[in-house]
C-alpha cells in the first residue's frame, strides 16, 4: 500500500436525544483503505491528533484476505 500524507479534519457529531456521538470518516479514506461496515477501529492519541487504525483489516490482511469482491452474473 503505497503511504501518503494526506490528513483530514472532522468534528464529532452528537446523535439527537443521546448522550453517544460518531465521527465521521470520508468516503475517500473508506474506500482507498478498504475499511468495511463493521470494522473495529483503534483510536490513539498523538499530540493534538488522532490516530485511527483499523483492527479488523490488519486481521483479514493477516488471513490473506484482500478487498471484497463482487462476483459478476
């Protein structure tokens, strides 16, 4: 995977009538990284940053599974 050092900047965004909230994650960081609906995600923090990493695609990559395939028919 070629590394790059783009960084994005989001806001945490509360859900009406809870105390939970999400972050948002670009589409474009979903779909360059293969980040699946499900996917557990670690948070540390590094300063004035967030860093995410993606737990369950380090375990699929480690089981030798690559990105979702559609089959055609």
């Amino acid at each position: 995977m070629k590394k790059t050092n783009k960084s994005y900047t989001t806001w945490m965004e509360a859900i009406p009538g809870s105390d939970d909230s999400f972050l948002p994650i670009p589409d474009e960081i979903l779909e360059s990284e293969d980040w699946r609906v499900g996917d557990v995600l670690v948070m540390d923090l590094r300063g004035g940053s967030i860093l995410i990493t993606n737990k369950s695609k380090g375990l699929r990559q480690q089981h030798g599974e690559g990105p979702e395939v559609q089959a055609s028919g």
